[in-house]
C-alpha cells in the first residue's frame, strides 16, 4: 500500500521581512488596508470582551491577526 501525501502550500515569509517599518507606515501596500481594518475592528473586539469578561486578569490568546495588529491594541487597553 502506497503512502498517501497531502497537498502542501509554501508560505512565502521573505513577503513579511520586505516589508520591515513599512508595516506600521505603509499607505501604498495591502498591510494599509490590515491596519485600517484593525482600526475599525479592535474597538469592537474589545467591547465585546468587557461586555463578556471581566479585563481585570483575563489571558487571551489571539490567533491570525496579522502582525499583531490587534494584539497589540487589547494589550494596551
């Protein structure tokens, strides 16, 4: 019986250290569309975890926000 493989997708990291300061300046780069959407989401994110949560000692693990756009915004809350 044949070993079965999976489909595999190479992810190109080289697209995230080109981009270096530029992913916090950026206007003229998909990353400006990130950080502005971020800007629009992370009020709502947080209000839902007040409204849910209590702040005070909560351990949140945040997955997939893209350089941590987010991240950054809950921790400074």
């Amino acid at each position: 019986m044949e070993k079965q493989t999976c489909d595999q997708t190479l992810i190109n990291n080289a697209f995230y250290n080109e981009l270096l300061e530029r992913w916090y300046t950026a206007f003229d780069h998909p990353v400006a569309l990130l950080r502005a959407e971020n800007q629009l989401r992370t009020p709502w994110v947080l209000q839902k975890i007040e409204k849910y949560f209590s702040p005070q000692n909560l351990t949140l693990l945040d997955i997939g926000c893209g350089e941590g756009f987010t991240t950054r915004e809950i921790a400074s809350a």
